[in-house]
C-alpha cells in the first residue's frame, strides 16, 4: 500500500512590468491536506532580482515580501478549518487570501500537483527547481563604471596629460556631480550610460531621469558646460527599438548632450585627444 499522498503548489511571481510580463520567481508555497502540512518559503535577498532589474524599488520590494510572510504565517493558523480542505485546488484559496489575483506586481501561477511520501523533500525540490536555481550562473548586466573603463584605459595608452575630477553643476533648486570632468575655458563632462536594462520601459525611464534632472539644474545655472553621454546598448536585440528611442530622448535635453555609442569609445578619446592638445597648445 502507497504512503504517497497528493499535493498542490503554487508559485509567486514577481511580475516587474506588467505590460510586458516580465518576471522572477520569488517564492513556493505547497500544501499536503492529508499531512496537515502548509510549506512556503520566499526570497530574503534581492541579488538576483536586481541583477534582472536594475531599477527595482529595493524597499518597496522587501516591504511586499514582508506582507507575503505576515500573511502566510496567518494563512497557516487556518489549516485546520474544514471548510477550506474542501476547496478544490485548496493551495491557491491560501495564496490568493495573501495576494489577490490583480494588476499587481506579485502574482501567483497556475496550480501544480502530485504525489509525495515526503513533504519536506517534495518542497525543497521544487523551491529549487523554481526559484533557487536560478541564484547562480546569470549574466551580469553592464553597469555605468563597465561602460566608462575602455575610456580610462585609452586614455592611459595615449598618455594624455588630463586630470579629470568631479564636478557639480547646481542651479537654484537642483545639482548634478559628473564625475569626469576637466576645465578648458568652459567645464566638459563625460558621463557613461549603460542601458543593457531588463525591459523597455526601464530603458526609456533611466534616461527620462536623466533628461528631467538636467533640466531642473539648466533653468537657473549660468555655468558653460559641454556634456558628453557614452551610451552602452542592451545585449537583448529585442530591446533595440526602445534603446534607439532612449537616444533620441537623451539627444533632447539640455545642455545639447554630444552622444556617442559604446562602440564610438575610440572617437570619444579622440575628441578628448584634440581637445587636450589644443589646451596645451594655447597655454
């Protein structure tokens, strides 16, 4: 005689855009009715979420999973009511009585099942096959100090007499540090840009940010400044479209921003280049 024992399970999604429904997995929950047994588990890191979506809301996240786990832990005080074990696919009565099915930003699977001997064993294999195998071997993204080393290291080859610092740009209500910038006449400022971003949306709201804070500094400040953007592109080819629209927002804001792509690095150092033998020329 069989001591296996049927099962349901469900996961929780953290849904990052729901417009293009992308997501990570950020948790299980399974349930043995003939066990008495209610399993979750959900992530207590971000690692892997920020690595997939750089601009995640880190605070607004771990405050979501706190209310998850808050209401699992109620949820399970309320195994033992008799009128939910004879709900059919009973797990998903538990997960959407913590999160309801909406519009929201965690949202649950469809329900699995099977049969199990051991619950415990049963549980960590499917945490692991959903969620906890995917905290290793993912590509890093390309973060802004990625984008800005083959310049330092042309620079270094060409032995370019050039100190850059930082520099704060500030108008009546705002500023913004560049944190490579030389004087020469008139400040110039060089500013790395990775948009190797997760989605669209995140792609077109970085440099949005960026556009909005360079107007907010540009009303009020009487300071010249030349501004550079070296722009590093998303490996997702699929992403291009949004990439070639990011552009074309950054090209529109002020202070005239001089765009290049990262694979325009070389002209960049030779722009520098010219730039730093005409100073030394004129001094």
């Amino acid at each position: 005689m069989s001591d296996r024992q049927p099962y349901s399970f469900i996961v929780l999604r953290y849904v990052h855009d729901v417009m293009t429904s992308e997501f990570v997995n950020v948790g299980v929950i399974l349930h043995v009715p003939s066990h008495g047994a209610l399993k979750w588990r959900t992530r207590k890191t971000i690692g892997r979420i920020k690595s997939v979506f750089p601009d995640l809301d880190r605070e607004a996240f771990v405050s979501a999973m706190r209310t998850v786990e808050r209401g699992m832990k109620l949820a399970a005080k309320d195994i033992q009511k008799e009128a939910l074990f004879q709900q059919k696919n009973v797990v998903s009565v538990y997960a959407k009585s913590v999160i309801p099915h909406d519009d929201s930003s965690l949202q649950w699977s469809s329900v699995g099942s099977g049969l199990t001997d051991n619950p415990e064993k049963t549980f960590e294999r499917i945490y692991e096959r959903f969620v906890g195998r995917y905290d290793v071997n993912q590509r890093s993204r390309k973060t802004d100090e990625d984008i800005w080393r083959p310049v330092r290291t042309l620079l270094a080859e060409r032995n370019l007499n050039i100190s850059l610092e930082k520099k704060t740009v500030s108008g009546k209500t705002d500023s913004i540090e560049f944190k490579h910038a030389w004087k020469n006449g008139r400040w110039h400022a060089y500013e790395p840009l990775s948009l190797d971003l997760a989605d669209a949306e995140g792609i077109k709201d970085k440099v949005r940010r960026w556009r909005g804070h360079l107007a907010a500094v540009a009303e009020d400040t009487t300071e010249p400044l030349k501004l550079h953007f070296l722009v590093g592109a998303p490996e997702n080819n699929q992403l291009m479209p949004a990439y070639q629209n990011a552009l074309e927002i950054l090209r529109g804001s002020p202070f005239q921003p001089e765009i290049f792509e990262e694979s325009q690095v070389t002209d960049l150092v030779d722009e520098i280049e010219d730039e730093v033998r005409e100073h030394i020329h004129n001094e």
